[in-house]
C-alpha cells in the first residue's frame, strides 16, 4: 500500500510538471505578427466623403438572386458609371476591364519582376426577406446616414469593402503614388450566387501567366469580444469551407391518403428516416487545421487556464473541443457540417406522394471532401428504400489552405496592428464562402479579412435585418486598404 501511495504520488507530480512546463514553454506555430514590417502612413481622406459615397452605393439595388434572369442588371451599369464619375483619379490610374458585369482594373507596377497582389470585393447584395422591411430602423436600400452609421443592404457585404478599395485608391493616386508592384482589383457581380464573375478573371489572368503574391478579400473581421481574450483579435481567414447540397429522394406507390399502407411504404416516412439517419451520422469534430492555429494563439495571448488547456492538448483536447462546441459558429470550424433545409412531398395534403425528397446542405472542413460526404450520407441510408446524389449544383471542395508567415499574411498582419496597436492576430475558418477561393490558382497565399470591428452580436446583421457599417469601421476599412496597398506596392 506503501508503495503505490508513493507511485501514485509521483506520478501525480510528474504529470504537473509536464503540465507546469509545456504551459510554460507553449508557444503559436509558425504565426507571424508582421514584426519588422515598416508600415506606410495613409493618405489624406474625408471620412464623411467615403460615408456619403457608401451611402449612394447602397441605394443602387445590384441585388443578386439565384434566378439570374431576375437580377435588374441595370443596376449594374449604374454601379459601374457611379464608380468611375466618383473616383476619377483611380479610374485614370487604373486600366479596366469588363467581363459580363464582373470588373478588373490594373494598376501596373514600375518593377515588372515584382509579384503582383490582388485586392477584392463583391458588387452584388443579397435580397432583402420579403415582409421585413418593416423590422429595419432605416429603409433597406435608402442607405440612410444615421446613429453614426451608414445603415442599408450591403454596407457591410460588401459595397463597404468595395467603396473602402476605391476610397483608398482615389487617395493613394491623387497624393501622386506610384507602385513598384502590380496592383489589380476584382469586383465580382455575383458573388452571392456562385462567384461566376470572379472565375473568369481567375481564368484570365491565369492565361497572363499572373502569380500573385497574395490575395485579400472579405470573410474575416476584428472581433471585438474574441473568445478567451475577451478583447479584439484580428481573425484572418486562410481557408474556406468547401459547400456541396445532396438530394434525398424517397419514391413509393403514392396513392389516396385515406387508406394509407404500411409506413415503411410511405415514401415521407422513409424520406424523415434518412434524413434523421444522415444527420445523427455527424463528422467528427478534430481541433485542426485553421481552427487549432486560432485557439493556439488566443491561448498564448490568454495565459492561465486556457492557455495550459491548449499547450496540453494531449491531455485536455477534448475539454477544449466541449468548450467550442457550446458555440455553433466555434463548433463549425471543427468538422464539416450537416444541415437538412428543404423539403417536399405532395403536392396535396390528401394525396400520398409518389416521390418525397430533401436537400441537406454541407460546408465541407478542408480536411474532408465531397466524396466523403456521399459515402456517409450513403452508408447512413443504406437500409433504407432512398437514393443519394448531389443536386445539379456540383460540389465545391475545400479551398487550400494559406501559409501564416508567409510574406503576404505578415503584411497583413502588420497592417492590421498598425491600424490598432495590441491587436491579436489569429487564422480563421471561413465556414461560408467569397469570391477569393476562384484566386487560389493564381495567388502564392489567399486571405480573407475586413479591418471591421464587430462583436459576435452584430454579425448576425450581415444578410439579416439592419445591416450598417458605423463611421469608425469605414475609416478603419480604408485606411487599413490604402496602408496594405501603400506597404505591400511601395
């Protein structure tokens, strides 16, 4: 008895120490700050100029439907003369190009040998729910400057980040800049439906032989009340997940719903069964990837508990796990996600249908694939009279995953501190989709990330009711835009 005291004892005293000592010593792999980049100043702007401007973008309705013939493309070319009567001196700067409603503008460096970097954002806004518009403090598409904010539909996706480019680009030229590196802009037009727009630029300028050093665009953004810290954390986006809809159909006899036969053959029975097979046959949630390089630099920068949790994952990686869990938005870095959201059946309510099916949506973690997401949904089902496939839709796989210490990210990264010295700097997942997974073919590095700061209450405005970009985001958007270009160019 004696003995094993003693034994338990040091073991007990060796696992501390192992504790107390990767604790000590744990440290963020590989995640630059951008230390010992000199940041360049940003040029003169008026802030209340950009406001208004932002504003008259927001009152043209580019508003993206998945039905493209219901899109008004004439908002588009309205779009595309407001931008070149507004910023004269980064239209004579820029060279661009129109391809359907999707625009490329180059600004040419004077080093030819010099990477080129690629700038980003979308024209096109999601639609406003029908029957909504009265739960707005301000009209969805009046673009109203009010409460220190411009309020309306795409003011912060992404109207904020395109009129923030071109705020910045305006300034930058007009001060007399002049990059040694290429400098081209991508304003997709329907990026909300599909990124067709921004594919044929990546096809272009992969026919150029065009190696970008890197490429930024939104997805990312400064949260200001980041998990562990409790304070601002600039959450750089350097994946996005992969998006793939399989169909489930269920076919029976159909029939009169007055004498209905067995339930197993009801085709909605058999239908509710595998859609309830295929959800409880979730993937794994694994601390990898993006999401292990944000919680290991929010623990650094944490100390305590947190900390010693992630430095000993070995031993407590699941309490962090179970941590990430209780939040849908942590939770879905972690695996590749299953959500069930259409249904359809009869086309009466007395009738029995003769073929019942439902959509089940998946954004894909990169370490997973499309493939992988047919098996399972079929080894789910495989008891059941149902078929699987995907929709017409064809998977979208993952995108590549981007270097954090690689030139690009710690410009960025830089950048980012610069505009709010202190600030962490933390990859991020991006769980939905943009514009930029079309540039992995042609960028060394591909980052996704607005100098916006939101805390996680307010992101539920983006696509949702009361969308605005205060005043003090604006100016933090372009200035973080002309600095990035200024440094990254100069």
């Amino acid at each position: 008895m004696k003995k094993w005291v003693i034994w338990t004892g040091a073991a007990v005293a060796a696992l501390v120490g192992t504790v107390a000592g990767r604790t000590a010593t744990f440290k963020p792999d590989a995640v630059g700050d951008g230390s010992g980049i000199t940041v360049a100043r940003a040029p003169a702007f008026d802030t209340q100029a950009a406001a208004q401007h932002l504003s008259q973008a927001v009152q043209i309705q580019t508003v993206s439907h998945q039905d493209p013939a219901e899109n008004q493309l004439v908002e588009w070319d309205k779009l595309h003369g407001w931008l070149a009567s507004t910023y004269p001196k980064a239209h004579a700067a820029m060279q661009k190009e129109v391809l359907g409603k999707t625009l490329a503008y180059t600004w040419p460096g004077s080093d030819a040998g010099a990477q080129p970097i690629i700038v980003m954002a979308h024209q096109d806004v999601v639609p406003v729910t029908p029957g909504t518009e009265k739960d707005w403090k301000h009209a969805p598409f009046a673009g109203e400057l009010a409460e220190g904010a411009v309020w309306g539909r795409g003011s912060v996706d992404d109207k904020g980040s395109l009129v923030a480019l071109f705020e910045a680009i305006d300034a930058l030229a007009g001060q007399g800049f002049k990059p040694k590196r290429t400098i081209i802009l991508v304003a997709g037009h329907d990026e909300e439906a599909g990124g067709s727009g921004a594919a044929e630029v990546a096809k272009l300028l992969a026919s150029r032989k065009v190696k970008a050093l890197f490429t930024i665009d939104e997805g990312g953004l400064i949260s200001t009340d980041t998990p562990m810290i409790n304070g601002p954390a600039a959450m750089i986006g350097i994946a996005e997940k992969g998006y793939a809809t399989l169909r489930v159909t269920a076919n029976a006899p159909g029939g009169h719903s007055s004498a209905p036969p067995k339930p197993n053959e009801i085709g909605t029975v058999n239908l509710a069964k595998a859609v309830l097979a295929i959800n409880a046959k979730q993937f794994p949630m694994e601390l990898r990837g993006p999401a292990e390089g944000m919680v290991s630099v929010l623990a650094a920068k944490a100390g305590g508990a947190s900390k010693m949790a992630v430095a000993n994952r070995w031993l407590l990686g699941g309490l962090v796990k179970s941590k990430m869990a209780d939040s849908p938005a942590s939770a879905a870095m972690l695996h590749t996600t299953i959500a069930p959201t259409m249904l359809t059946g009869s086309p009466k309510e007395n009738v029995l249908p003769q073929s019942a099916t439902a959509l089940i949506n998946y954004r894909i973690a990169p370490w997973n694939s499309s493939k992988d997401v047919l098996e399972r949904a079929r080894l789910a089902t495989k008891a059941l009279p149902v078929t699987v496939d995907f929709t017409e839709r064809a998977p979208r796989e993952p995108s590549p995953v981007s270097s954090t210490n690689s030139p690009g990210w710690n410009l960025i990264a830089a950048t980012a501190k610069a505009n709010m010295p202190g600030l962490a700097i933390a990859p991020y997942l991006v769980v939905a989709g943009t514009d930029s997974r079309s540039m992995a073919p042609v960028s060394d590095d591909v980052y996704r990330f607005q100098a916006i700061g939101l805390a996680t209450g307010d992101i539920k405005m983006i696509h949702g009711t009361n969308e605005h970009m205060t005043f003090a985001n604006l100016e933090s958007l372009i200035r973080f835009y002309a600095r990035l270009i200024a440094t990254a160019a100069g």
